[in-house]
C-alpha cells in the first residue's frame, strides 16, 4: 500500500480528532458490553461444564431379584448407546457404602438387624447424553425392563442446568451480534463523515489523476485505525474490571475469587476492532461515487 | 495530440459547446480565446475528462476519450497538467504539499518529490514561499503555484485557463517565458485566454469560440 495513504490518513485522524475520539470511544464501549457478556456467558459454561460427568441414574432393582437378572438388565443397558458405564450395587455394598460414610455416627445402624436397602444399579451416560429430552426418553424405557423398581434422577435439576445454558447462551449471543454490528455502524457513519468532510480535496485529487485506490485506502485506514483504538479501550477497561474492581470486590464477596477470566481470548479485541472498523470503512466507502 | 471531431457538449439549460473540430499537434503550442461565456472552459474540461461530449469524439495523448472507462480516467489525467481557471489550491496544505500533490497521487517516493517541487517552484520564483499556505498568497502568487502544481510532473500535455488573469504585465511575461521553456521541451500546450498579448505576433495557432461555436482557427 503506498506509504502516502497512511500519511493522508493520520493528518486526517489527527485534523478531525474530537470526531474520531468520539468514535473510539462509543466502539470502545460497545466492545466492552461485548466483553461483559462474554465474560458472563464463558464463566456460566465453565461452571456447568464439569457437571454431565457427575451426573449418574440410579436404577432400584426389585427385593430379591436373583443374580441372572440382574446380569439380564446390565447386559440391557450397556447395549444403549447413551450409556457410558453401569456399575451394580448389591444391598450389602451399599449398607458398606453407607456405613463408611457415617462411621462416625454408627448409633444410626443400632438396632436395625435387617438391610433395609435395595439392590441398584448406577447409570453413568456419556457426556453429550445428558440433555432432558434424552434422559427423559431413556428413563421410559428403562422403566419399562422387568425387574426395575424404580428410577431415580435430578429432574428437575437437570432441566433448570439445561435452560440456564442455552438462556444464557442465547442472549450472550444476542448481544454480541447486536453491538457488533452497531460497531460496524459506527464505523461506518464516521468514515463517511471524514468523507464527506473531504469532498473539496478529493475532487482535487481526483482532477490531478489520483485513482480510486488513492483516494479510498486512507479511509481504510482510518477505519482501522478507529477500531484497533476502540479495542484497546475496551480491552484496557476489561482488564481494570477483571484485576481491579473484581479482584477488589472479591475479599466481601468471595464468589467473585472463582470467576475464570480468559485473557487471551480478551487480548483478540483490538485484532476485533480491527476487523469491524475496515468492514464498517468498506461499506461506507463501497456506497460513495468515488 | 488533441484532436475534436464534431463535438458537442450541453448543460441542461444550454449548448455550451456545439459541432467544434480541431487538432494541436504533438508539441505544438496553441491558444484558445473568445469571450467569457464562450465555452473555453468548457472545452477543457472535455479534454480532461471532467465532462463528457454530448456528440463528437475526442482523442488526448492516444487516448479515445469516448472509449475511455472509468478506471483508466486517472491514466489519461496523468497525462496532463491543468492550471484550473479557479485555481483549487487546497487551503489547509502549504505551497510545497500543494505542488507535491500531484506528485504523491502517482506513488512518486518523498524524495523525488521534495527535489522536483523546489526546482519547479524556483522556476515559478516561489521557492521562498514554500511554508506558505494560500490564502496568504497574492492572486498572481497563487496562480503561479497553480502553474507549478500543473508542470511538477512533466505532462504531455499542459492546458491553462486564463493562466495570466491575475497577473501584472510583467509577472505575464515571465510565466509566458516559463511556458515557452516547457513547450521547448515538447510538451504540447494548450492556453485559454482573454489576454491578446498571449499570442499576438507569435504565429501560433489560436482557436476562437463565440457562442460556442468555433469561429476561426489562425494565427496570432
Ligand atoms: N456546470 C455547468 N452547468 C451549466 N452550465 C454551465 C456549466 N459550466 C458552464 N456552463 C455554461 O456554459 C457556458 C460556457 O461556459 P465556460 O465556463 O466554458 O465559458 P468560458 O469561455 O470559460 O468563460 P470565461 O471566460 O468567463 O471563463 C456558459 O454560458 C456557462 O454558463
Ligand atoms: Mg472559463
């Protein structure tokens, strides 16, 4: 690109400042919204990733099922391709189960000469299995084999986790789209007003045999250069939220301390400014007769 | 190197131009001159592609313009030097950045720029208003560095509208004595004008419009 097109542009970046500033500012501000919402959205994922894993079914076997059906009903599950693994638990290894874990408080055993525990099987699904509508489905028909008393899961809990991802996702989502492309409009308007506020000169130009090229790629710039400010307005301010204000904030509310904060994702925004101040630049430019 | 074929040019209200024909040769110098309103204006503005014929072709430096696209306009620009009748100086630019301009549109590096613009304002006698900006230049300053901005680039062709409006008698002679030099030096010019001292006694060929209409081509 020739050199005097980033000559043109910064005497115009610096001529019409307080426009530009004010560009820099409003996209730096749109970034952040951006970031917040992400910030949010990547710290609910995060904190509801771990739980698939540890979310089992329990299956309650009827009283006095004999071993062969219960290696029937095994053999049943793990031929479902939801089910990463079935562990069975004997009424006696779950009184030992329980009883290892009051140990401490044996006096609740005494007395009870009788195991009052039934036979169960432990259901672990794979991970992209864990959806309600899937547990739903595998519920019914594990409750329709013989032999199975009962089937125990986190309904409800289960359904709460599910809507709070894709709610949070959807409107994480929603607002990125909306400043971006706000950004973009931005952009946009102020490089037609630089335009604009050229005219006379680029006439000249244009008179003495400058090409499209010349004339346009300063605005390309400018537009760039907007934006990569804007960025690292925003990301300057991300950074003093995350390491000042939170971490501030953290020693009264000690939530705050386990918030994950993904700086090399954030250290992108001014690479992301760049990229929607050309395309802002481009549309406007795109639009003109010249 | 300039040739009209019965052109005609129109404004919505008006014929500015009607069934005009003529050539100047490759080197050659020539005058155009008639009354304000005339139309010479005009007819150099169809040379630079500014306008377009409403009838007619026209042909500059090799270039057809009626066969001309958009994208090439720049290239036949370049071809040519103008000294625009109303000088579009730009007002926020010193003399040097408005001499340059021309320069710095063809991708020429910083440093040709800076030894052409001060060899070719010294020839225009401005070298010392070089950190000056316009509108703290006399007419006859500022029409010279109008001149100076058209001549940086060693066009092939150089026109010039009323190039001496603003001048005294003897500041007109030096920019004639400027123009000869560039004319010497193949450049083919060609130099609306009122101004009769231009071209009298010089057997050059001069072009009158009246009207809009050619009245005679001879020779001053
Ligand atoms: N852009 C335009 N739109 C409409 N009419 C125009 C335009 N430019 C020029 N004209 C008209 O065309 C005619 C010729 O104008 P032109 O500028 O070519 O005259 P000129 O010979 O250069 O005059 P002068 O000696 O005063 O500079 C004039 O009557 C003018 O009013
Ligand atoms: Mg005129």
């Amino acid at each position: 690109m020739a050199p005097y097109a980033f000559s043109l542009a910064f005497q115009s970046l610096v001529r019409e400042k307080w426009i530009n500033l004010l560009s820099v500012f409003t996209i730096a501000s749109g970034l952040l919204i951006i970031s917040i919402a992400f910030f949010a959205a990547y710290n609910i994922d995060a904190a509801t990733r771990k739980l698939p894993e540890k979310f089992a079914m329990i299956l309650y076997l009827d009283d006095a099922i004999t071993r062969d059906k219960v290696d029937g009903i095994l053999g049943t599950l793990r031929k479902k391709s939801a089910v990463a693994q079935v562990r069975y638990i004997s009424k006696d290894d779950a009184m030992k189960e329980l009883k290892a874990l009051l140990k401490n408080a044996n006096y609740v055993f005494e007395g009870l000469d009788e195991n009052p525990l039934p036979d169960s099987v432990e259901v672990r699904l794979k991970r992209d299995a864990v959806t309600p509508e899937q547990v739903r489905k595998l519920t019914e028909e594990i409750a329709g084999i013989k032999g199975i008393k009962e089937v125990d899961y986190g309904e409800k809990f289960l359904d709460a986790l599910h809507s709070l991802k894709s709610g949070v996702r959807t409107v994480g989502l929603a607002i990125i789209v909306v400043m971006a492309i706000g950004i973009i409009f931005v952009c946009y308007s102020t490089v037609k007003i630089l335009f604009y506020r050229r005219t006379e000169e680029i006439e000249t130009f244009k008179l003495l045999g400058a090409t499209k090229f010349f004339i346009r790629a300063p605005f390309l710039i400018e537009g760039g250069v907007i934006g990569v400010c804007g960025g690292l307005g925003s990301l300057g301010s991300i950074l003093i939220l995350n390491y000042v204000v939170i971490a501030r904030l953290s020693s009264a509310v000690p939530l705050l301390a386990t918030l994950l904060f993904p700086l090399n994702l954030f250290l992108l925004l001014p690479l992301i400014g760049l990229f929607l101040g050309i395309t802002g630049a481009m549309i406007a430019i795109g639009r003109l007769q010249y | 190197m300039i040739s009209f074929t019965n052109v005609t040019k129109e404004y919505e209200n008006q014929t500015a131009l009607r069934d005009i024909t003529f050539v100047v040769e490759k080197g050659e110098m020539a005058f155009i001159t008639g009354p304000s309103g005339s139309g010479k204006t005009t007819l150099l503005k169809l040379i630079y592609s500014a306008e377009k014929p409403d009838e007619g072709t026209i042909s500059v430096a090799g270039f057809e313009l009626d066969q001309l696209k958009e994208p090439s306009i720049p290239m036949l620009r370049r071809h040519i030097g103008v000294v625009f009748q109303d000088f579009r100086l730009l007002a926020n630019r010193n003399v040097f950045d408005n001499v340059a301009m021309a320069l710095r549109i063809r991708n020429m590096p910083e440093r040709e720029i800076k030894h052409k613009v001060y060899e070719t304002l010294k020839a225009v006698n401005l070298r010392h208003k070089a950190d000056s900006f316009p509108r703290r230049l006399s007419g006859g300053e500022q029409q010279r560095v109008v001149i100076a901005r058209a001549m940086v680039a060693d066009p092939t062709v150089l026109l010039a509208d009323e190039p001496t409006g603003n001048l005294d008698a003897d500041t007109a002679e030096g920019v004639v004595r400027t123009f000869k030099d560039i004319n010497a030096r193949g450049t083919t010019m060609l130099i609306a004008t009122h101004n009769r001292d231009l071209y009298r006694n010089t057997g050059r060929k001069v072009i009158r419009l009246e009207a809009g209409t050619l009245v005679s081509v001879g020779q001053g």
